[in-house]
C-alpha cells in the first residue's frame, strides 16, 4: 500500500489494525518514533529482526514501511540512526584506495563504473526504473563528466511490485552487461532494450549478490550512496542529493 500526501509517501504493507491497539499488542517491542509530519511511527523488534511501522492518517490501520519526502530522502532510516543495532556498521572499500577487504560491500557488488580515475569514487545503488534514481543520475552526470566524481553503479531490483516485473528484466538488463561504463550508457540512454529479453547467463547471480548487498546495509530505496571518507569512515546518503556542491564536498573529504 501507498499513501501520498505531496509532502510525504509512505509505502509498505497494510496492516488492518488500529494502529492504537497494535501498538499496545507489541508492548516492550516497540519504540516510539519521533512524530514526523503529523505521522506516528514505531520500531518494533523480535530478536535480530525489526519492522517500522507507522499509522495511517485516520489512526484506523498501520502501515509497515518506508517514510520517503518528496526529494527522495528516506525519513526512515534517519528516524532510526540512533536506535542501537538498528542501522548496521557497513565495512567499505573503494578500489583505488588500497585493496578490498574480505566481504567488503566493494567486494560484493557488481557495479557499472562510470568517470576518470582518481576521482572522488562513490557507490550508487539504483533501481532502473527507479524515478529518484533516474534524476539523481541527471544531476551527477555533469560531475562525472567533469572528472569531479567517479560512480561505481550498482543496479537493484525493488519495484516490481509497481511496475510488473519490469524491474527485475532491466536489473538483469543492466547486469548482462560489462562492469564498465557501457552499462551505465545503457541506461541513461535507453540502450538496455537489446538485452531485456535475452539476459546472460550471469545475470541472475550478480543480481543476486546486489540485492544480497542491498539488504547486509539495510537499504529501503534507491538511490542510495556510499563512500569512503580519507579518515576511513563511512559515508551514506538515502535519495537524491539535495545541495549538489555540497554533496561533492562531502564525498571529497
């Protein structure tokens, strides 16, 4: 189910439950979450497995899923940042930087990489028929061209329950293809229509290791950004990036 409000979209699983009353059933389970919006929200937590769920607006149902504003920005997950073990500890490691770690995220993706050596190097997840993705892409490309940024982009499956499959066909798509910049022009430009009907016979698993990789990092949305700063920590950004000389710094320092 999705609810758009033009401010906010909230998308996940209907659950015909005032949200009142399940609330009470989660008992210990559940953390309240900031109101955001006018919009309440719990994490609830069985074991090593947790669920946000938020309620509708007249309070009657509950929503399992994801908050995302209308910039693409997941609200979630920075709700979230401080509950403990809610966001994992990601390792990353860019090539160029020195050689990848033993079950890095580097390591576990299969990644178009598009832009000049030395640049300042990012990891993108997207979904093809991602909208977010597809204009975060617009906005970056006149960086990456520049030599300002070098994207590693790593193509998800997430919609298929949108769009009918067509997710998953371009995914594998984008995945038939070489880990160079040829599979990302062939996205940009509309070029993956040769391969959608006539996948490798890799594809799969390297869709399969992406999506692997997508849920270790507990990623909800694309577009969603990785990198690596010169002191080692990480960086991360959920949705498109919304002050690009800002984000260009960031990814540099």
């Amino acid at each position: 189910m999705k609810i758009n409000n033009h401010s906010f979209i909230i998308g996940g699983t209907l659950i015909p439950v005032p949200y009142d009353r399940l609330h009470e059933l989660m008992g210990k389970r559940a953390t309240d979450l900031e109101v955001w919006r006018n919009t309440r929200g719990m994490f609830v937590r069985n074991g090593d497995r947790f669920q946000v769920v938020y309620a509708t607006p007249d309070g009657q149902a509950a929503i399992a899923g994801t908050v995302w504003d209308t910039a693409g920005k997941n609200i979630t997950r920075q709700q979230i940042r401080y509950i403990p073990g809610a966001v994992p500890t990601v390792r990353i490691d860019v090539p160029g930087g020195g050689k990848a770690s033993a079950g890095s995220l580097s390591e576990q993706i299969y990644a178009g990489v598009i832009g000049q050596k030395g640049a300042p190097e990012v990891i993108m997840f997207i979904d093809p028929r991602c909208t977010f993705s597809i204009r975060a892409m617009q906005l970056l490309q006149p960086a990456v061209d520049s030599g300002k940024l070098r994207l590693r982009v790593v193509p998800l499956s997430l919609l298929d329950y949108e769009d009918g499959g067509a997710s998953t066909r371009y995914a594998k798509a984008m995945t038939s293809l070489p880990a160079d910049a040829s599979m990302v022009q062939a996205w940009t430009s509309g070029g993956l229509s040769n391969v959608l009907d006539q996948p490798s016979a890799e594809a799969q698993s390297r869709l399969d290791a992406n999506m692997a990789a997508a849920k270790a990092v507990s990623l909800t949305g694309t577009p969603t950004f990785f990198w690596k700063h010169h002191d080692g920590s990480l960086g991360r950004l959920d949705g498109v990036p919304p002050d690009l000389n800002k984000f260009l710094m960031d990814v540099s320092q």
